[in-house]
C-alpha cells in the first residue's frame, strides 16, 4: 500500500494555478500520492477508507472548519492524522484557531516551496510516519517503493506485474547507466548461460507503456546493439 496525502480544497478557495503546480510537485519529490476532495462527507469516507500519512486543509477559517469533527473523531479510535492547515491570508489569530482545533502545522499564502517542504517533513518525522520514505527511489515524476513494490508517477499508480517492477527497478538502482541485455537476463530473470530469447524486449515494450507512454518525457531509452538505461530528462531553459 502506498503512501498518501489527502488535500482538502473547497472549491471556494483562491486558487493560484502556478503555485498550486508548485505545491503538488513538493508532496511528488517527498514521494506521497495525493488524493483530493472538496466536501465534509468526501473527507470522512477516504479518511477512514485509505489511512493517508498526512491532510493538508486548506480553508481561511480554521476556527470554523467542520472537519475538526471528523478528525477529532477518527483520533478517539486511535489514528494518527497529522493535519497542516493552509489559508489564503495569515495572522496570528488562525493559527492560534489552528492548533486549538486540533491542527498541528499552519501556513499562510504565498507559500515558500522549500519551507512547505521542510514542514511537511518535520511533520511527518515528529509524527512517525517518515519511516521507509527514505528508501524511495525517485527519477523525474517516477517513483518507486521497494518495501511496498509499489510505482508511480506523476502521482498515479502505475500497476506492475512482479517481474515488470524487478526489471523497472533494476534498472532505477543503475539509473545512468547503460544496464546489457545479457546482464539483465542475469540480475532479473537468472539466467547465466547463452540464450537467443527476446524476454527482456518484450518486458520493456510492456514497462514503457505504462511507464512513458502519454508523457512528454520518455525515461526509458534503448541503446542499440546493447540494452536500455533508465535516464532522467537533463533541465535546459526550453522546459
């Protein structure tokens, strides 16, 4: 099971569209899936379906928000739901409302994307849930949890077959480099003798479609006469 952030955002909320790309591109670097709702009952029902590591609420009354109840309640049951509230003009005041409220982390807008990131870290450092982050694999907006075999990018869930994540990953821990077919069919399926299959072509063709297909861009590159190496987009002024 992956890890997840669940973001409350009523629709009422001023919405900066670049900030709001800024915010999201955070909680993907740290490695969590997001997923959003816009009302109470939404928020009571995925709470107590998925068990996220973290709600991100954002409202400019915290004092007011409903939703206290819903968290106060799953509490009393014995979950851990670190909340950070976000609202669009900060004071004292809120954030006082904040933790009163039971909030344990407050920021106003315009958010700093560094220190967004470092809060929501030391949140889920003094709360205990971020063990096992640190050993994600991260290449571009791919993501991949060895403890959990889980891959994503972008945020969504790519589905992997188990040899399909062995590949994937085998070739994420060599990131940047070339990884031979011959060594492939070694590391992945164990084969150390002389073979004339086309197995690891065949897995790649499956990989790249859920791995780069639909995406401008491509991770997975084959290097001809040799094999594949799984490679990062370099950043140039043009993207």
């Amino acid at each position: 099971m992956n890890e997840r952030l669940v973001w409350f955002t009523p629709g009422l909320m001023k919405r900066d569209e670049e900030e709001n790309r800024n915010q999201i591109q955070v909680v993907f670097d740290i490695g969590l899936t997001i997923t959003t709702c816009e009302n109470i009952e939404d928020l009571h029902e995925i709470l107590s379906r998925i068990k996220p590591i973290l709600l991100l609420v954002e409202v400019n009354n915290p004092k007011g928000w409903t939703g206290w109840n819903v968290i106060s309640s799953l509490r009393k049951q014995g979950e851990i739901i670190p909340v950070m509230v976000i609202s669009d003009e900060g004071s004292s005041i809120k954030a006082v409302w904040t933790f009163e409220s039971g909030g344990n982390e407050y920021m106003s807008k315009p958010l700093h994307v560094g220190e967004f990131k470092c809060r929501i870290l030391n949140l889920l450092e003094l709360s205990g849930k971020r063990r096992g982050l640190g050993n994600l694999l991260k290449i571009d907006s791919l993501i991949l949890d060895p403890n959990h075999r889980h891959v994503s990018r972008e945020g969504k869930e790519l589905k992997m077959t188990p040899k399909e994540f062995e590949l994937l990953y085998y070739l994420a821990v060599n990131q940047e480099n070339i990884c031979p077919r011959d060594e492939i069919l070694k590391k992945v399926w164990g084969y150390h003798f002389d073979t004339n299959t086309n197995v690891v072509d065949v897995y790649i063709r499956h990989i790249r479609a859920k791995v780069d297909k639909g995406y401008r861009n491509k991770l997975i590159h084959t290097v001809r006469g040799t094999g594949y190496v799984l490679r990062a987009p370099v950043n140039d002024a043009t993207c």
